[in-house]
C-alpha cells in the first residue's frame, strides 16, 4: 500500500494513542498566563485603551502577548496601530484553533468582528490558515487524529459564530464538493475529518453522508453542480464501489463535468488511476492540498 512519507500504513496507533512519541505537546498555559484577557465587558462600558506590550514568552516557549485589551466599540480601521492589532487578532484566534481550544475561539473570532476586523481576513489569515497549519502537523505525525478533530471542531465553532455575515456579504467559497462514503460501506469518520478540513479551506461541501450509491452521487451532482466529487471507502470490499460510481457517472454523462478525487484507508495512488479518478489523497491534510491542486485553486 503507498502512504504518503511519514506516515504510518494502518491508523490504529493514531485511533488509540493520542499525544504519544513524537510531536508530543506540552499543555496550554493556564488561562491567566496565555495573555489572552478574560475580562467581562460591562454593558455600556468601553474598556480603556491599553498600550500594547512588547512579546513576551510563555511557558511552552511560544510568543504571546500580555494582557492586551481592544477596544471593541472602535473600530481597530481608525487606530494608527490598526495592522498590528489586527495580526494579533488573527493570531490570536489562529492559534487558539491550531490547539483546539474550543472554549475560547469563538470568542476570539467575535472579538475580531467586534473591532472591525474584515471577515475575509478572519477567515482566510485565521480559520483558514490554522487548518492548514493543522493539516501539515497531521501529515507529519505531529498530531494525531484526536488532536485534529478537536481542531477542526474548534474552527466550525469560529465559523458558526461567522456564518451570518457570511450570508449576509454573499462570500463565495472556494469550490463546490459533493462527499459520500461509497455504498456498503459506513464507516463516516474519516470521510467527515476530510470534510471539516475542506470546509476549514473554504470549500462549500455538500455531505450525502455514508452508504452512498452511484444514483445518489449522480442526483448530487445534477442537483448541486459541484467542482469536485470526493469518495471515502475504508473496506477492500467496498472500494470497488468508487469504480463503480465513475463509471455511472460516466454512463449518465456527467462524468467530464467534475472532477473525481478518492480516499481511505485501502485505497492507493495505483487504485485511484485504476478506476480513472483524477486524485488521491492518504490523510485529511494532504486531501484539501490535492482538491486545491486539482481544482487549480491557491
Ligand atoms: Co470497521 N473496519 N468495520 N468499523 N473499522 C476497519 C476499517 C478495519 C480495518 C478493522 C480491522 O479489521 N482491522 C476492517 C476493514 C478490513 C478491510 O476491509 N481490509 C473493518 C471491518 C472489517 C468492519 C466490519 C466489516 C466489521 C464487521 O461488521 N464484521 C464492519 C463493516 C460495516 C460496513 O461498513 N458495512 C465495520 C464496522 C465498523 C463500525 C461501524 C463499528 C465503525 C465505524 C464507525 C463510523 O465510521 N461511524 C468501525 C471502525 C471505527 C473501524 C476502525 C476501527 C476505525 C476506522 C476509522 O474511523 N479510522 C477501522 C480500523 C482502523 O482503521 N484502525 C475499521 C479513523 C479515520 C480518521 O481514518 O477513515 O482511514 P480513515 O480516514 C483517513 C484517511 O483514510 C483519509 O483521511 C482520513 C483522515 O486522515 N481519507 C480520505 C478518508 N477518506 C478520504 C477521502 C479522500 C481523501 C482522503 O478524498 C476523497
């Protein structure tokens, strides 16, 4: 079986031991040592401008700042120090994504909105590239899948906090992607990981869920015109399945219309060209690398 380099051809390791043998991270800092202010905004308070601290280093090494308050009833746009608050914001909110912090991101995130922060910005330099960062570390054998979930649960969370004005400014993803595990097959967690990646990179996916026949992927795709088809398999007994569905879509003549991308566990690089799908991909990570690569998207 061809797995991408470094990583390991069977994911049990990953399944049962998180946070072991390399990459091993230290634990966050405590709350009151993160540099990250827990202060309650009183209402119709504003909170006093404080002048910005040099960076100083915390417990795990890591650049943070100290106690830094923003201004939350001014937008940062009218501030002489607007670029540098603004890439604390992001970072701010980028790493607390990158660590899974759940509790805290989404209040970063409105923070950020709160002063003004452009939501592309939030998006793109924060949510964005956090799951990016995540997805290298994956691949890598930096994390593991725990860690990763947990990430990428952390970035929804930020982007349900964004999903109003996103509707609201009409902003238009990335590419469309219809994503099913094939049919006979259930198994959905590695399928709904990918999926939380792509979306993390902006993608708009439509999930047909597990189980998924060749006529689903058809209607999918005549319903939803997507850009790309993503298929998950995790048994040698249904990745058959994949081919199968290529060559309905080809029979329905739909096929040319989008582009065709497989994984999981069984599958391989000489598996994919096989059945005539346009891409492979062996992890979370590397999938929206190889959808952005196919797409020609950057
Ligand atoms: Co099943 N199961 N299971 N199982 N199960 C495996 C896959 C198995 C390897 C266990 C074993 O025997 N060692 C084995 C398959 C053997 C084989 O075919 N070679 C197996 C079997 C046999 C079965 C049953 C047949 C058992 C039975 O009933 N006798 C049965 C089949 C049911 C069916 O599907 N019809 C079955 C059932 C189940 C559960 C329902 C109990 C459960 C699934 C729950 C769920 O998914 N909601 C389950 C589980 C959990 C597993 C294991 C333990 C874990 C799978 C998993 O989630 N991995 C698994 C053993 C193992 O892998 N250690 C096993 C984590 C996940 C993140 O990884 O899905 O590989 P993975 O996804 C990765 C990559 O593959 C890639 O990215 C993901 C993240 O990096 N990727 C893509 C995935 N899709 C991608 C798509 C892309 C690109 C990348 O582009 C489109």
């Amino acid at each position: 079986m061809v797995r991408g380099p470094g990583r390991p051809a069977c994911n049990h390791k990953a399944l049962i031991s998180p946070r072991v043998g390399r990459g091993k991270r230290p634990p966050p800092p405590p709350a009151e040592t993160s540099g990250f202010s827990l202060a309650k905004r009183k209402p119709g308070r504003c909170f006093r401008r404080v002048p910005p601290r040099p960076p100083a280093l915390n417990k795990s090494g890591k650049t943070t700042f100290v106690n830094r308050q923003i201004d939350t009833n001014k937008g940062i746009g009218e501030t002489p120090g607007r670029k540098e608050q603004i890439m604390h914001l992001i970072e701010k909110l980028k790493t607390l994504i990158i660590e899974g912090n759940l509790a805290q991101a989404p209040r970063a995130t409105q923070e950020a909105l709160q002063a003004g922060v452009d939501l592309r910005e939030i998006i793109d330099q924060g949510l964005i590239k956090a799951m990016e960062v995540v997805g290298e570390r994956f691949s890598s054998g930096e994390l593991y899948i725990p860690e990763m979930l947990l990430s990428a649960k952390t970035m929804q969370a930020s982007l349900n906090v964004l999903r109003p004005m996103i509707a609201d400014r009409g902003i238009k993803a990335k590419a469309k992607v219809v994503f099913g595990t094939v049919q006979g097959d259930v198994h959905d967690i590695g399928k709904n990981l990918v999926i939380m990646m792509m979306q993390g990179a902006g993608f708009e996916v439509y999930d047909l869920g597990m189980d998924v026949p060749p006529e689903k992927f058809y209607q999918a795709i005549k319903t939803h015109q997507p850009d790309l088809c993503c298929m998950s398999a995790l048994l040698t007994t249904t990745q058959g399945a994949m081919g199968k569905t290529i060559r309905f879509l080809k029979e329905q003549s739909v096929r040319q219309t989008v582009k065709v991308m497989v994984g999981g566990a069984p599958i391989t690089e000489e598996f994919s060209a096989g059945i005539e799908a346009d891409g492979y991909a062996p992890d979370a990570g590397s999938a929206v690398e190889k959808a952005k690569e196919l797409l020609g998207i950057r």
